[in-house]
C-alpha cells in the first residue's frame, strides 16, 4: 500500500483558509447555486458594509482546516455548493443581510457557527430577528435616563408654579 502524497497546492489552501477563519466567532454557511456573478458582487458589498466577508470555499477543503481550528460539527453544513460569510463585527446584522438578500435570489442559509456553538437554519433565523448590541445599548440608556427626566420635569413643574406664584402674590400686592 502506498503513501498518498498530498499535494502542496492544497496544503496552502488549508493553510489560507485556516488564516481567514481564526480569530473570526461567527460563520453563515450558505447554498449560492443559482446565484449570478453580479448578484454575488451585491452581497459581497452588503456584508462588506457589516464588516463581514463573503467567500466560495471547498467542502472538503473547508473541513480540514475546521477541525484544525477545532470547530467540529460542520460537516453537515459543507455539502453541495458552499460560501461562508465571516462576520468581524457583530453576528445579527450580517444574518439578517443574507436572509434579506434570500428573499430576493436563490441564496440559501445552510447555518452557522456562532461563539462556539451550532446554529442550523431555524436557529439562524431566530437569532437575525433579535436585537443588535447598539440597538440594546440605546435601549438601556434611554431606561437609565427616564427617570433623571422625569426628576428635571418635576422640579421643573415646582419651580416654574413656584414663580406663577410669586407672580400672582405681586401682582395682588401691587393692585393694593
């Protein structure tokens, strides 16, 4: 039985795409098929705008350099005509940007991998509809700030009948 020589050429692919997926937590797996070079061009800007990339990988490829890394689970999500997009930045807006873009052309969400765990498509969708961090955080602040005004329209309204008064009492005394 003879040794199987790996070639070089798919060595460095590994290696390459072993380089785009470390240090990245959250990965969109979809079916591009049908999709025109113009209409990929289109996500590609879309998910640029999120801060995310958009690239056609090899299953097997992919798979190797997957469990290199140690992200185990995916070999369900690289069947068929594959892309991964990458999301540098915050995971819903670059889920919901591919769900959106489905709506239109013939992409379709295979899952995800976000912070270490498995997401299937169902799972995918949910997690797109939740809150953006930002959106969270603008939340948060306008709940601590309700009541700060709420103090402000108070002693507002106390010094503003405070001096409706004092008008009143004045003008009474000045009539006398």
């Amino acid at each position: 039985m003879a040794d199987k020589k790996i070639q070089q050429s798919k060595i460095d692919a590994v290696k390459a795409l072993k380089e785009q997926f470390d240090g990245v937590n959250s990965f969109f797996f979809t079916d591009y098929r049908g999709l025109t070079v113009e209409q990929v061009t289109i996500l590609r800007a879309k998910l640029r705008e999120q801060d995310a990339e958009y690239h056609v990988i090899k299953n097997n490829l992919a798979k190797i350099a997957m469990q290199d890394l140690g992200k185990d689970g995916l070999n369900d999500l690289l069947v068929g005509p594959t892309a991964v997009a990458l999301a540098h930045d915050e995971a819903g807006p670059v889920a919901k940007t591919i769900l959106d873009f489905g709506k239109k052309t013939t992409v379709t969400m295979k899952g995800g991998f976000l912070d270490g765990a498995f997401f299937d498509e169902a799972a995918v969708v949910a997690f797109s509809k939740l809150p953006t961090r930002t959106e969270l955080i603008a939340k948060l602040m306008a709940t601590m700030q309700a009541p700060v005004q709420n103090v402000a329209f108070v002693l507002n309204g106390v010094t503003t009948k405070l001096v409706r008064t004092l008008a009143a009492v004045a003008e009474q005394k000045g009539t006398e």
